[in-house]
C-alpha cells in the first residue's frame, strides 16, 4: 500500500497498481468471510457487476473459502436486455464468479419482468430476509453507487429497491468501459439497490480503478456529503474502505 487515509469515517487505500490494489480487496474481503463464516454461519453477499470489478472477482474465486455458506446477490439490472445479453449484470457474475464457485444461493434480479413494481418489491423481501453481511461496490464517473445516478440518489430512499432512468452520463460510461458499442445501444432504464439498502451492509468494499474515475474518486474524498456526488455518503458508515489505484487516486 502506498498511502492510507480517513476521509471522515471511510477509510482510503491507495496503491502502487490496479493488481496491487484488486489483490489488497480481494485479501481483506476473503479475511472478513472467513471471520465471518466461523463466527455467524451462513452470510449475504451484495457484488456490484462492472469491468472496475473483475479482476477482484476473478482473485475472489481462486480463493479457498466456504462458499456453500454464502448467498450471493447483487445491485443492480437492466430493463429490457435480452436475457443472454452478457451485458446483463447477472450474466456478467455468472461469469465473473457465480458459475465458478458453490454459493449456497444466488439471487438475481430480472429486468425483464413483466411486472417492475412487483420485482422490486420480490427483491426487496429477499434483501430483508438477507441482511448484508458485506457488499463489494465500485463508483460510477458520475458518482453513482449501484444505479444511484445524481438525479435519483436518495440518502433516505424508503424504498430497498426501485426502478430508475439512467442518466446520460452513466449510460455514456458504458460505453467508455467497452460494454456497448454506442450510446443507443444502452438501456434507458433499470432495477437498483437505493442507497440505504447498501448502506445497510456491516462492511462496505468499494474497488474504483482507472482514469476515468480520477473526478469520481476525488469528490468522493473531498466534496461534501450531499446527493449530487452520491459516494460522498460512503463516509457516513463504520465500516467502508476505499481501494483505489495509483490513477484513480492522482488527484488526492
């Protein structure tokens, strides 16, 4: 590790490389499970679906650790995409890590329900009969967590889960990662985890690699604790870490 800091209550790790920093999450996050798993029995994982992700997953899986005593589920989805689209959020952990290793469940999220509403309202009682033991997230370029775009994020969302437009930045970011083509291609809308339901994680483990977070990381750290930079309420939990890179981290 380069540098650790506090930026109000969220711990800020910086590293030499995006392997040193995915390998130093990976480390800690299978260090929590394991501490977990002896102590509480089964736990509820919530995995954010991003190539910002992979390589934290892809060191996740190689890992030895109890996986038939985790329930895994994740953050967010599409509505409308094809069902073997492998921009699908649940595709891309299928992929990821899900088909890799024995989880004692997955929960995914459908966004091609014929009824949206009612979907959330499945997810959410999911979500309640699962507290979240620990949930890997990255940041969007617009400061987005799970689909929390600035326009939508609510600090005290009543809802778990909800249907949201995305904004032009975050479907523009798809494009930058590489997962569509063009901007036409990516869908308008989709089903998140709200702010308050993350935040209801015990520990939170934010990996933000790479260039085009440089802004995202920097607001995240420095501005104030408000709804238009949505990471900002990351500083408000006890238990959140930052892992950033030495790109991502060049402008704190």
């Amino acid at each position: 590790m380069r540098k650790a800091f506090r930026a109000e209550k969220l711990s800020v790790h910086i590293y030499d490389s995006r392997d040193a920093m995915a390998e130093a999450a990976a480390n800690a996050i299978t260090s929590e499970i394991r501490h977990l798993t002896e102590k509480d029995g089964d736990l509820n994982l919530i995995f954010a679906a991003a190539p910002s992700q992979q390589e934290v997953l892809e060191k996740l899986r190689s890992k030895n650790l109890q996986w038939n005593r985790i329930n895994a589920f994740h953050m967010d989805e599409y509505v409308g995409l094809d069902e073997q689209a492998p921009q699908r959020f649940g595709n891309f952990l299928k992929a990821a890590l899900f088909d890799h290793v024995p989880l004692k469940s997955v929960h995914l999220i459908n966004g091609n329900t014929a009824d949206v509403d009612a979907e959330c309202r499945r997810y959410a009682s999911l979500l309640e009969q699962h507290p979240p033991h620990i949930v890997i997230l990255g940041i969007g370029e617009n400061g987005h967590i799970a689909f929390n775009d600035p326009p939508v994020a609510d600090f005290h969302d009543p809802l778990s889960v909800k249907e949201v437009e995305l904004d032009q930045v975050c479907r523009q970011q798809q494009v930058n990662d590489g997962c569509f083509a063009r901007l036409e291609d990516v869908p308008t809308h989709a089903i998140t985890l709200t702010i308050p339901a993350l935040m209801r994680g015990k520990s939170l483990h934010c990996i933000v690699p790479g260039e085009t977070k440089i802004d995202a990381v920097d607001n995240t750290v420095h501005r104030e604790i408000r709804e238009q930079y949505p990471s900002t309420i990351l500083k408000t939990h006890d238990h959140a870490v930052l892992y950033v890179d030495n790109i991502s981290s060049s402008h704190i």
